[in-house]
C-alpha cells in the first residue's frame, strides 16, 4: 500500500522507487534556490538516511547570505 511517498507492508515502511529516483536523479543545484528545493526534497524522506544532517550541513551552509559559489 502507498501513503504519502511511503509503501507501506507487513514489512514496514520504506520510500516508493520513484521518489527515490527523483532524489537521486536530482540534478546538481547551481543557485540557492536550486540548493532548498534539494535540501526539501531530500529531508522528507530524512528517516531513512541515516546522518541526514551531517551530509547535508555543506548543502544548507550554501543557503547563508554570505555563502559562496
């Protein structure tokens, strides 16, 4: 069963493929707006990766004002 992104089973919860494909076939963002679609698309699914915000803090710090590119 499907709910929200998320297959449901008598083996628990894990993230729909496709979902899954959109995260990883994300191409690389280039502007900070680009940067925050990522960081959102990739944080709903935050429970199943694990150290979510150690691999994303270098993603989240281009976000800052004074962020370089």
């Amino acid at each position: 069963m499907e709910y929200l992104g998320h297959e449901l089973s008598g083996d628990g919860v894990r993230p729909v493929q496709r979902l899954i494909t959109a995260v990883t076939e994300f191409r690389r963002p280039t502007d900070p707006t680009e940067v925050k679609r990522f960081v959102h698309l990739a944080g709903y699914y935050r429970k199943f990766i694990e150290a979510f915000g150690s691999i994303m803090a270098p993603m989240t710090k281009l976000l800052k004002k004074d962020a370089e590119w």
